[in-house]
C-alpha cells in the first residue's frame, strides 16, 4: 500500500522547524554558472552607467579620433588623388590620340586629293595625247592617200617613224629632187633605178609593199629605211651625195 505524500521537509515538521524562505537572489548565487552571469550582467550595466555619465558630462568632447582612423582617411585621400591624376593623364592621351588620328586622316584625305587631281589631269592629258594622235595618223593617212598628187607631205609625214625631226627635211628634199625630182615613176634608163629614191634595182622595194610601183609611200618608206641604215640621217645621205660624181648615194 502506498504511503501518502508527506512533503519535502517533513523532517523539520518532525522536529518542530519551519523551513527559511530565502531571496531569489540568494539561491541564484548558490548556483557557481548563475553567479558569473549575474557578476557580468552587475559589470557591465555599472561600466555602461559610468559610460553615459561621461557623455553627458563632456558631451561631444568625449569623442576623439584615433590615429589610425587618421592614416586610413589619408590613405584614401590619397588613392583619390592618384586617381584623379590618372583619370586626367588618360583623357589627355585620349585626347593627344584623337587629335593625332584626325591630322592623319586630313594629312590622307589631303593626299588623296592631290593624287586624284593629278590622276584627272594626267587622264586628261592622255585624252589629249590620244586626240592628237589620232589626229595625225588620220591627217598621215590622207597625205599618203594623196601622195601621188604631192609626195613631199607624205614624206614630212614619215620622217617621224624614223625619228628624225624637222631639222632633216631640208636634207631630203634636196637628196630626192636631185635624184628623181620627187617623181613616183621615174627610171634611170642606164641603170635601172627606179622611183623616188631611185632604188636599184626598184624590185627592193617590195620588201615594203607589192604597190612599190605606184605607191609613193611605199617608195618613201623604202627610201628613209635604206638611209637610216647605211647614212643614219637625210642630212649625211646628202652630204655623201653630194660627194660624189656622178652624184649617187
């Protein structure tokens, strides 16, 4: 059978005692781990009570800067600085880079100008030249169209294949007028030379064109070749020609 519950102190009831009630406190301090929490909290509020004391009493003044606080601003304020000059020195190269690029473009552009202006009036020239050219051969071909009627402009006309300048016609002229007076069909009955330039025999001539009877441009061409080769110019056939007697060259 079970007993009834007679109490925690009933052993002091026993013996005629009433348990103490002691304060909370008391029993919080008997326990070791709540005593140092209580120590602390009891430490701190009294060093947070001295803290706001202190503030009231100095007020502003109680706040000072560390020197640490001190070189860490300086620092910053110097990397602004650095910064700053290294964002200017870049705009400043972007700048110099810039004015740089636009120089050579216009120096380019500037070039180009002048090379198309001279590409224009070079092609103008040739047109020109081409017109001129054209001109004369069509002029040339006329003369020798005509050089039976008159073979002394056709003549004129040929000397520049051969490269030799106004300076020579005086030459020629007296060279063939002494020779066959400037006639397409004349022979020498003793020898056989025939033609302008009195080729011998006048079947040389064929070597030029199968016409070299009847054509005196044929006969000039013929003519100028043979003095180019064996005198260099009109003027030293003449000078031989005229060396000579009976006259021949």
């Amino acid at each position: 059978m079970r007993q009834p519950y007679q109490g925690r102190h009933r052993h002091l009831a026993a013996q005629g005692r009433t348990p103490s009630r002691s304060s909370g406190l008391t029993r919080a301090i008997r326990r070791p781990a709540v005593t140092s929490c209580l120590l602390l909290a009891v430490l701190a509020t009294t060093a947070a009570g001295y803290q706001a004391a202190d503030r009231r009493q100095t007020g502003a003044a109680a706040y000072t800067v560390s020197t640490e606080a001190i070189a860490q601003a300086n620092e910053l304020a110097d990397a602004q600085i650095e910064d700053t000059a290294r964002l200017a020195a870049a705009r400043s190269e972007t700048n110099a880079t810039s004015a740089a690029v636009q120089e050579r473009d216009r120096v380019a552009a500037q070039a180009a100008a002048k090379a198309a202006a001279s590409a224009r009036r070079e092609a103008a020239a040739k047109v020109a030249r081409d017109k001129a050219r054209k001109a004369l051969e069509a002029k040339k071909l006329a003369l020798l169209a005509n050089a039976q009627k008159d073979p002394r402009a056709a003549a004129r006309a040929l000397l520049g294949d051969f490269g030799y300048g106004a300076g020579q016609w005086g030459c020629l002229d007296n060279l063939w007028n002494g020779e066959s007076g400037w006639r397409w069909k004349a022979e020498n009955s003793s020898s056989g030379a025939y033609g302008i330039p009195q080729a011998l025999p006048g079947s040389k001539m064929g070597t030029v064109g199968p016409d070299w009877r009847t054509n005196p441009a044929t006969q000039i061409t013929w003519g100028l070749q043979y003095i180019k080769s064996s005198y260099g110019t009109p003027c030293g056939a003449w000078a031989a020609w005229q060396s000579r007697s009976p006259h021949w060259y």
